[in-house]
C-alpha cells in the first residue's frame, strides 16, 4: 500500500508468480519423498523378507548336503540311492523337509508385491498431482 500504484500492481505480480513455483516445488517434492518413501520401505521390508526365508531355508540346505554326496557317488547303484538316503535320512525328516518346501519367488524377490501394499496409498493422491502439474519437454537444442 505505500508504494506507488504503477509499481505495486507488478511486485504483487512477481510475488504471486514466484509463489506459485515455490508451492509447485514444494508439491513436487513432497510426491517425490512419498514415491521414494514406499520404495525404500518396500526394499527395507524385502530384505526382512528375505532374511527370514534364508533362515527358514538352512535346515533345508542341510539336507542338500547330505543327499547330494549320495546321489553323486557313482559307485552307489540307482537302485540303492532311495533305500540309502530314507535310512540315513529318515522318512519323517524327509517329509518334514517336504512340508516346508516354500514358493519361488519372482525374479524381483518379490519387491513389486511388497510396493503394491502402498498402492493403496499413493493413488489417493497421485492422480490429483499429476492432473494438477503439467509436464513438458524441455525444447529441442540445435546442434
């Protein structure tokens, strides 16, 4: 109010214009922070979901161990291979084993099914900002 008209309509101007891309900015990076946070909860909680299947898959890999030198002896007949790993084994470790035998997981290990739990989430607010913040190509430089 105490400047001169024919300056304040412009510095109001300049004002709004600059807040205008301090809140884009800031709106921008809060989607970013949001996007980025579910992807490193989902890493995060992939890595304790892996963690626990590797623990749970030890005393399967300990079995490995002793059916492998088994059925890699070539001096040991075909025949004799079942009969001599259910009698050094036991059928009700074998089958125990058996019982415990896990799904494999994709080829991602499973990060994809864990970043969908934040779905749910992220589209509350996501096709708000995208609808609300128009994206252009920087123009084409000449060479």
């Amino acid at each position: 109010m105490r400047r001169e008209p024919n300056r304040r309509h412009p510095i109001l101007l300049t004002l709004l214009a600059q807040s205008s891309v301090d809140v884009l900015d800031s709106v921008v990076q809060l989607f970013d922070q949001t996007l980025s946070g579910s992807e490193s909860r989902a890493r995060i909680k992939l890595r304790e979901v892996l963690a626990e299947r590797a623990k749970l898959s030890e005393d399967r890999l300990a079995l490995l161990d002793e059916i492998l030198p088994v059925l890699a002896d070539a001096g040991i007949p075909d025949e004799a291979v079942g009969t001599l790993l259910r009698g050094k084994i036991g059928m009700s470790r074998l089958i125990t084993a058996n019982a415990g035998a896990t799904v494999r997981l994709p080829k991602d290990h499973g990060h994809l099914a864990l970043l969908e739990g934040s779905h749910t989430y992220i589209r509350q607010f996501a096709p708000k900002v995208l609808e609300a913040v128009r994206f252009k190509a920087a123009p084409r430089r000449s060479r």
